[in-house]
C-alpha cells in the first residue's frame, strides 16, 4: 500500500460540519460529490498529502446513518492508496482478511474501493483506494 490516501469521517450534517473542518484545516472543502450507490454524500478536504473526506448519509437505511445511530459521529475508517486493487484484494483474501465487496466498487473521487471487515483489522474500518484509469 503506497499511504494512507483519506480518512473518512462520519457526521450528521455535511451543511454543518463542512464550515468546522474548513476552520480546523485552515482550509476550503474543494469538492462534494454524492455516491448514489452508497447512500452518502461526501466533502473533501486536501491536507499536506492526504485528504479528509466527510460522510452524510442520504438515506436514514444507509451505512452511515446506521453507524452514526449506533457509534455517534466520528472517525469511519482509513482509506490506504494502492496501485493496483484486484492485486490486493487478491493479496488479503489470501492472508485471511475478510473483504466487504468481492469486486472493486465505485467510490467518490474517481476511485476504485474495496473496503475490509474491522473484525479482521482490530476494529478499524479499512478501505483500499485505487484512483480510476
Ligand atoms: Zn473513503
């Protein structure tokens, strides 16, 4: 894996929450872009190498809405940039990790996601992020 590429955060508002982290980063969220398939809507924000991307479920069915209904708001999971996803989704499965989706899905930010089962990873959440061809 080449560094973490986002860490994801879950909130109960983007509208609310997009001004704090724009006033904590010291700096303005450059995209937002809704994923239909996930039922979320999401902020990013570019810090050194890295981005935060804030989560909004659209849906009160949604991943995020029953996380934040279960946990609250907060950290969702870290996101790890990779060259090349079906060799490592290839490379977990193998290693006893148990993956989310068996294909790369969707995400925002033109990417190419897997996500892994916290069970697996000492509870965290982790995604693999491949940046689309
Ligand atoms: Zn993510």
């Amino acid at each position: 894996m080449n560094k973490i590429e986002h860490i994801g955060i879950a909130v109960g508002s983007l509208a609310d929450a997009i001004p704090v982290y724009e006033a904590l980063l010291n700096t303005t969220c450059y995209k937002t872009e809704e994923v239909a398939s996930e039922k979320v809507a999401t902020a990013f924000f570019q810090v050194g190498p890295n981005k935060i991307e804030l989560l909004e479920s659209t849906d009160p069915e949604g991943v995020i809405a029953k996380y934040i209904a279960k946990k609250g708001e907060g950290l969702h999971h870290i996101a790890f940039e990779v060259n090349d996803i079906l060799a490592e989704m290839e490379r977990l499965r193998a290693a006893g990790f148990v993956l989310l989706n068996e294909q790369p899905k969707q995400g925002a930010d033109n990417k190419l996601v897997c996500f892994v089962h916290p069970k697996g990873t000492h509870g965290v959440l982790v995604e693999l992020c491949q940046e689309r061809p």
